[in-house]
C-alpha cells in the first residue's frame, strides 16, 4: 500500500476513535509531591470520567531518553495522533499516575539527568517511594491495589521501589533492563504477577525480560516477544505500522495491568452494630465483575495491630474470586465508639466473639454475597473471637488460625462433631498453644483440618515474612474450601 493512502486511512480512522476515546476520560490533572531526599517530583495525575467508589490506579515510570508525554496521547499535526499508556488504563476505569522520574521533564529542579551526580540517579526508586504515598493520600484511589509499569532502565527503579511493597498487585516492563538482584527478588515473589515485553532484537532487555518470566510462579505472568520493533515506548508506534489491523501494542500492555488491578476487588468502607452496642468499621472488598454470588472470608486481626495488617492477604483472597470483609474489632482502629480496647472492662473485651456474630449478619444482608459459604481467619485473639463464633453460626465453612488460640471445651465439641475444616498455623516456640493445636488437629484429621508448626517462636504475621509461601496456602485454604 502506497505509504500516504496508508496515512489518511490511518487518520481517518484512528481519528473517529479518538473523538469517542477522548469523550471517556477526565481531563488530567498536574501534580507533585517530595522525595525523601528533597527532590520535588511533577506528575500528571488522570482519573476516569466515573469513578465509582475506591478504584486502582498504575503508576506509570519512563525511560531516561524522554519524559511522562510518552505515556499520553501521541500528536503528528497535520497527520494523526493516538492514546498511550495513559489513556488506556484510564477508559477502564483505573487511575494513573504518570511521572517525570528526577532529571527528566519538569522534575529538573535539582538538574537535568545529564548533569545530576550518580548517587542521584541510583535513587529513583526514591522517586517510586513518594509516587505511592502520594496515590495512598488520593481519597479516590485504592492504595492497595496499585500497578507498576516501568519502561528501559525505570525498571529498575520500579523493583527497588516496590521491595515486597504489598500495595503493588502487579508490574509491567517495557524493554526493561534489571540487576541480578532485580531478577531475584521478582523470582521470589510468587503473588505479584509480571508482563514482559520486549524486542528480540533488543539483546539485554530481552535477556532480562526472558528471566523474569521464566522465573515467575505466578500463572498471571505473560512475556511478548516481538522482532523489528525496537526498544521502549517506540515500539508502539512502529507495531501501528506494521500491523495496522491488530489491537495496538499499547491496548493490550494497558489491558493487562489493568485486569490485574481490577482483579483485587471493588473496596468500600463499611459500618455496622453488634448486639452490644459496638460500631464495627471494616473494609469490604467485592471480587470485580462477578455474575454469582461470592463466598466471604472474615479477617480478624491481633491484640497489637488493626485492619490494615491484612491488606496484603485481604487483596490476595479477592483476587481469588473472595469477598472479604476485613474489620477493625471492637476497641481498635476505628471502632472505638465505646472506648479504646485496653481502656475498656475485661468482660467487654471478652464479647469479643459478637463481631464476629455481627460480621456474618453483615454479610448474610450484602445482595452480592453467598451467606452460607462463610470463612474466618484470625490471630491470637483475633483467632480466639474469629472461633467462637464457630459453634454459633453454621453458615461458616471452614476457619485459619494463625497461632495464639486455644480452642474452648465448647469449640471443641463442635469441631469434633461438625465438618468444618481448619487449617492450624503454630510454632515450636509457644508451647502451650502447639501443644493445644496439635491436639485439636489429631482428633479433627478426619473432617479435613490440617497443621502447619514453624520452628522458633514467630507469631501471626510475621510467618508470612518468613515463609513467603504461607500467605498463598492460605488463599488456597480458603478458595478451595469455599468454592466447592
């Protein structure tokens, strides 16, 4: 085809996309926030047009050959002009983030990347860190369910910037080009899924890209592999030329990383009242685009913490097809509406047991909920008010302790008589409650319950930092258990 035809086709048609394109989204909005270090970073932050409720959003990191523009739309005047990265993820109704890393763009207050010193350079991770509070502070995004997608040598930033960064759901490189360490740490992540893409003609980002996928355990992981395209952001621009009648390179990149955000669940914050008079506040996080009804899971946190200690797990359990209903307990967080938990009477503590109660009330009253495939899990005494709630509503399936809990006379004549399968999690170090575990899970084997005992004396959360394949056993746990 004659190169001009081609070019007024192309107008034409990526013309009247556009005009429907550019009716769907909200204008962007210039922004900027601090490093640690001192640096002030400028961004342009997008929300969609609708924003209904809390919604994810991808931060979105350029190479060191040009600024954030690469990310929005493409203009040729006279020619045709096209959305990026930006204005893909943003039509599905994701937020975005997309930054002038320091020295590049407007974020030259302290000098251009030409001239700024080494150990500046070998900071833009610090640049990832602020660009995440900054997103964590936005009333209309869910700081938990985040993507990064980096292009060429921001990769790197984007890996030393997230460092198990629970907030992070997913990551994207283009033509990326990582450390060793780099490497490793994505290969010992299981729960983050990857996207790689990459020119094969582009020998080191292709060497880099091809070990991460490989090396990823996570079945969301993907890697295209392209010839002839070149490196970063350009490749859009030359797979439009190539391939003018196939989906564009950048749709199918903006398509990936924002199913993987979405996937984590629609968040809203929630109320509700125990027979006692407590105001329970919690998360409520709905699985996204669901046709049935959703199993639940329970989150019951420690003494020491409140909600925000699950938001890892509450994520991971949603991007399962989980509804989870992740409370602050009476006396905690922010329900305090009758006194702080350790200013308030033994005895009220001790009703502990009646969020739990209210909890599945609650969820019994949610029209996208399946009210009788319930699951709880809870630590220490998040566990204690998590299981006895057991032998009162049948409605809950199956419960995950997480250390510190030893079971009732009551609980035990309900576990020793009922179905309900419980996965035990312990240590060698609390030997009372080992002790309790390993005996309630013998006279339980044969209704499903299983035990897991770490050697030394780790308590609840911290076992997910020791084993990182802990947190993944328990989703499995629950979606095994629930979805039957």
């Amino acid at each position: 085809m004659n190169m001009k035809r081609w070019m007024l086709i192309m107008s034409l048609s990526v013309g009247i996309s556009l005009c429907s394109f550019l009716t769907a989204r909200a204008a962007d909005r210039e922004v900027s926030f601090k490093t640690e270090d001192g640096w002030t970073i400028h961004a342009v932050f997008s929300l969609p047009e609708k924003v209904d409720g809390k919604i994810p959003a991808v931060i979105l990191l350029p190479s060191a050959d040009h600024d954030r523009a690469a990310f929005g739309i493409y203009k040729y005047p006279g020619q045709y002009q096209y959305p990026g990265l930006s204005p893909v993820i943003t039509r599905r109704g994701v937020a975005t983030l997309a930054v002038d890393l320091r020295g590049q763009g407007k974020s030259i207050g302290r000098g251009s990347i030409d001239v700024i010193t080494v150990e500046d350079r070998a900071k833009f991770y610090l640049d990832v860190h602020a660009a995440l509070e900054f997103l964590q502070a936005q009333p209309q995004v869910d700081a938990a369910r985040i993507g990064l997608l980096a292009e060429g040598l921001s990769a790197e930033a984007a890996v030393r910037g997230w460092d198990g960064d629970g907030r992070i759901s997913a990551m994207a490189f283009v033509s990326g080009r990582l450390s060793e360490a780099a490497k490793q740490a994505l290969s010992s992540a299981p729960e983050l899924p990857l996207l790689a893409v990459v020119s094969s003609e582009d020998k080191r980002a292709f060497a880099d890209m091809t070990s991460i996928y490989f090396s990823s355990k996570n079945p969301m992981s993907k890697i295209d592999v392209y010839y002839g395209l070149g490196i970063g952001t350009a490749m859009f621009s030359v797979f439009r030329y190539k391939h003018p009648n196939e989906k564009p390179l950048q749709d199918s990149i903006g398509d990936w990383i924002s199913d993987q955000v979405l996937l984590t669940g629609v968040l809203s914050e929630v109320s509700f009242k125990t027979e006692d008079g407590w105001e329970i506040h919690a998360n409520l996080r709905m699985p996204q685009g669901q046709a049935q009804k959703s199993p639940a899971v329970v989150l019951f946190h420690s003494g020491l913490s409140d909600r925000y200690a699950y938001q890892e797990l509450e994520v991971a359990l949603a991007r399962n097809g989980l509804a989870v209903l992740n409370l602050d307990w009476r006396g905690k967080g922010k329900s305090t509406n009758k006194g702080k938990y350790f200013d308030v009477s033994r005895e009220e503590r001790n009703r502990g047991g009646l969020d739990a109660k209210a909890a599945v009330e609650f969820l019994a009253s949610q029209s996208g909920i399946d009210s009788e495939r319930i699951g709880v899990i809870g630590t220490v005494i998040g566990a204690r008010y998590a299981m006895s709630a057991l032998p009162e509503d049948p409605r809950i399936k199956t419960a995950v302790v997480l250390t510190g809990y030893i079971p009732t006379e009551q609980e035990k004549q309900y576990l020793t008589t009922h179905a309900v399968p419980v996965l035990y999690v312990t240590s060698n170090g609390h030997g009372p409650v080992t002790k309790a575990l390993t005996e309630i899970h013998q006279l339980t084997r044969d209704k499903g319950s299983e035990l897991i005992t770490y050697d030394g004396g780790a308590i609840g959360y911290q076992l997910f930092k020791l084993d990182k394949n802990l947190m993944p056993r328990v989703v499995r746990w629950m979606r095994e258990k629930l979805h039957r």
